[in-house]
C-alpha cells in the first residue's frame, strides 16, 4: 500500500460518493472553493498494490505567513471506516506526508459517533465544523418523519403549500436570488458571508452535487437552501428568507420539500449542519431531527511547542486565528 496524490475531479469525487463515509466536504469542488481563501487542497489516497483505493482524505493546506508551516486539515473526513487497518494505515502515512510538507500540525473532524484512532492524535481545544448537529434518518418514510414534527411545523408547511408557495431545484446556475435572499439574511441576523465570487465557484465546482432550492411566493424567490450531497449524506450548506418569506412561511415549506427530495435522492443522512442555541436551531427542532453528537476535532502535533503556541492564541483572535477563522467560515 502507498500514499498517492489524485489529479483527476472526476475519479475522485466517483470515490467520494461511492463510500459510506463520503462527506460532501471531501468533494473535489469544496477544496477548489477554498483556494479563494489561501487553501491549497489535496486529494490523497491509499492504494494497493494492484491500484485499488482504500481510503482517502482532501486534506486542505494553509500556510501560516513568516513562520514557514502550514496547517494541514481534513474537513468531515479522512473517507474510511472508523476502527479499520485501511484507516489506520492511512492515517499513519497523513501524519508521515503532512511532516514533508512542513505543518504545524494535522487536524481531523470526521462525521463519525465514536473516535477510533491510533496513538498520537488528541483532542483539539479547538474546533472549525461544530462537533453538534441534527440529522435525520431518511430511511424512514415521510410519514414516519412527518408525524414526531411539531404541530406548528406541520401546519406551517400546509399553509405555506395551501397559500401557493412553490418549491423548485436550481439547474441553470443561477444565483442572483440566492446572493439577494442570502445578503438580506445577513444583514438581519448580524453574520458575515463571503463574495459572490466564492458562492459561484463553489456551485460550479460542485457541479451536480448542488441541490439549491427556491422557495417562490406571488412568483418572486423568497427563501433559498442551498444543499451538497455525497456518499450517504446530504448537508445543508446555507439557507435564508426574506420578510415576505417568513410571513408566508416558505422557509418551513422549503425545508420540508428539500428533505423529501433527498430521500427520493436515496441519500439517507440528513444532516443540519450545526446545533447552536439559537433561533435558528430552534426552527431546526421542529422537523424533530436527532441531536447528533460527532467526536470533534482531532489534531496530530508534529511540532509541540509550536502547536501549544498555536493552540493558545487561536481563542484570543490574534490577527492569524482571525485571518484562518475567516478563511474556514462556511
């Protein structure tokens, strides 16, 4: 078995998805996204002997500006089978490549329940993906997840249906809607969001893993969702309403329609993507989602000192934790 760096989008995001754990976050066109930010990805699988994949990781790699070390992480992966010698394996030859190309340190944070991995890696004090969510099991059926939804959820979805809100898929590209709905949002919520720029290379990069739905109301978008989808999982990525959509309620109805089209997608992981105590996890709680707890993050020093120094400075935002938490926000 060796460690082999992979060139080819296609092959590679086949693999992704063929995997139970593929996580859309290991898609080709996340990392390529993340280059805007000063990531550079790579793509990189055990083979065997005979050319076989075994496991693989995107493992997205910053440089830390005068130091001469890099950061080195893999987002909701490596792709393997927690507990197995290909994980293993895997892992050991990261931490042997991650050491030649100078990092700090290697961070995971798998989608995974329970942590199985092998001596030197420990829990990090710090995390970029939240290690809580809410993910529904779409193995059910819509009958089954529709009946533990809260009353006001449910009525709210037949209003909205009721008073001619309509739902579709985005499949010419167009995000105009989506940057509009997802500014308003922002801006009534107090929260960042990247250029347009990084959406449109993002969705391009995605490709058909892209499920980006509008919510339509008096023939005008009011409430966006923007999912990705790979492997089991479908993720959301962003969503958002405007005024008119909240008082018709569409962002209940979208929500509802995004979750039966991923089941009739044969995706069975449905996850939020995140559990805050906020208004938002609590519109989330009404679709009655399991709380989900993953193992969180996971870093393999390769320079103590200077990852305890890291590791310090990172919760007071010196300009390079605020410069690589900008760099990681989704």
């Amino acid at each position: 078995m060796k460690l082999v760096e992979i060139t080819d989008a296609s092959a590679w995001d086949n693999y992704v998805s063929g995997q139970a754990q593929g996580h859309p976050l290991q898609l080709w066109g996340w990392g390529e996204a993340k280059r805007g930010n000063g990531w550079t990805p790579h793509r990189l699988a055990l083979q065997s002997d005979s050319g076989v994949w075994l496991a693989a990781a995107q493992v997205l790699a910053w440089p830390i500006p005068k130091v001469g070390r890099r950061i080195m992480y893999v987002p909701r992966g490596p792709v393997a089978e927690p507990g197995t010698v290909e994980l293993t394996r895997l892992l050991t030859e990261l931490v042997s490549w991650a050491k030649t190309h100078r990092a700090l340190y290697l961070r995971l944070e798998p989608a995974w329940r329970e942590a199985r991995l092998p001596g030197g890696w420990r829990l990090a004090r710090n995390n970029i993906q939240l290690a809580g969510t809410y993910t529904l099991d779409l193995a059910k059926s819509a009958d089954e997840l529709l009946a533990p939804m809260a009353r006001k959820h449910r009525q709210y979805i037949r209003k909205a249906e009721r008073d001619g809100v309509t739902v579709a898929r985005v499949t010419d590209g167009n995000l105009v809607p989506m940057l509009a709905l997802y500014g308003e949002t922002a801006g009534r919520a107090g929260f960042g969001i990247h250029t347009p720029a990084y959406y449109e290379a993002l969705y391009a990069g995605l490709g058909a893993h892209n499920y980006l739905y509008y919510a339509y109301y008096e023939g005008q978008p009011v409430a966006f969702l923007w999912l990705a989808a790979a492997g089991r999982t479908a993720y959301e990525l962003y969503g958002g309403v405007n005024v008119a959509g909240q008082e018709a309620k569409a962002n209940y109805y979208l929500k509802w329609s995004a979750i039966v089209a991923m089941r009739a997608a044969e995706y069975t992981h449905y996850d939020f993507n995140g559990r805050l105590n906020d208004g938002v996890a609590q519109f989330k709680q009404g679709f009655a989602p399991e709380t989900t707890d993953y193992v969180g993050t996971w870093d393999y020093p390769l320079n103590r000192a200077g990852y305890e120094l890291w590791e310090r400075l990172w919760p007071v935002a010196k300009p390079l934790g605020r410069k690589l938490a900008q760099a990681l926000k989704r």
